[in-house]
C-alpha cells in the first residue's frame, strides 16, 4: 500500500485511517457536464431575480486552476470586484459547507461570498442550532439585497436565506 504496487479499495483505507485515528472519506465530483437540480436552479434565480441586470451573473464558474473540477454555483460580477455564491438547498453538515466554502474563497478569486440557503423550517433550524455557523457573513439580507438590487457591491460575505 505504501509503495503503491497495488490498488486499495476504499474499505482498506478507511480501516487504515481508524487504525491512525482518522476519518476516511471519499468525495466524487462530476465528470461529464455540471448538472444542477431543479431547486437549486430555482435558488439561484430567486437571487438572480433581485440583482441589478447590469451586473455580471454566471453559474457553475469554474475556479481559476487547471484541472480543478471545483465550481462557484454562481457569480455575481461588478466593475472591479465579483461574488461567489453557493446554493444549497438542504443544509447537512455545516462544517463541511464553512470548509468548503473557505477553501473555494481562497482559491477562486472572488472578493466576496454569498451563501445562499433555502427558506425552508429544516435549514432556518439548522442555523438556529449552529448560531456561530458563518461567524463573518453578514447576516442582514436586506442591506445586501439592496446593494445588489442598486447594482452595487455589498461590500462583505453574506448568508441569505431566499
């Protein structure tokens, strides 16, 4: 296994991650074109809807590395600076959602995020119960609303429940 003459299946590295303490897990990202689901789609345009039409708006923009498979849900784009957002439609895990989010902000040159959430019972729970959950996103939609709506940049990292 070390020397890689051989393959491992994903039952032995994760046995041997346990043996060192650690959780093994495995992540798929699509190979063939980005397929988004309807309620995702809907998200997004629910936010698209309420930006100044004069503003750049791109979906699944990849990040600016070769070879990286990752992708912004969507860009928001302005005279001299841009927004990543990213949809979700069902919060989970938001660890995981911080960990990724932060590591596409440093690697997908975007001065801002946008972490677009769907209004629903179960999500506004699941912040509810991780109040410290996106410590530096501004959580007044409606200021960052307007400023996207006058076609202006908001000026920080936002969570928006639409």
């Amino acid at each position: 296994m070390e020397t890689g003459s051989r393959r491992s299946t994903v039952q032995e590295l994760a046995a041997v991650g346990a043996a060192v303490g650690l959780d093994v897990r495995l992540r798929a990202y699509s190979a063939g074109d980005p397929v988004r689901d309807a309620g995702q789609l809907r998200l997004l345009e629910r936010l698209r809807s309420r930006v100044d039409q004069r503003l750049g708006w791109g979906t699944e923009v990849p990040l600016p590395i070769d070879g990286d498979r990752r992708a912004w849900d969507g860009v928001i784009r302005g005279a001299g600076w841009s927004i990543g957002v990213e949809a979700e439609t069902v919060l989970y895990d938001l660890q995981d959602v911080e960990r990724r989010i932060a590591l596409k902000q440093r690697d997908g040159s975007v001065d801002h995020v946008i972490m677009l959430v769907a209004d629903t019972r179960r999500n506004r729970r699941a912040l509810a119960a991780a109040s410290h959950a996106f410590a530096g996103f501004r959580r007044d939609a409606r200021t960052v609303l307007r400023a996207l709506a006058a076609g202006h940049d908001p000026g920080c990292s936002a969570l928006l429940v639409l």
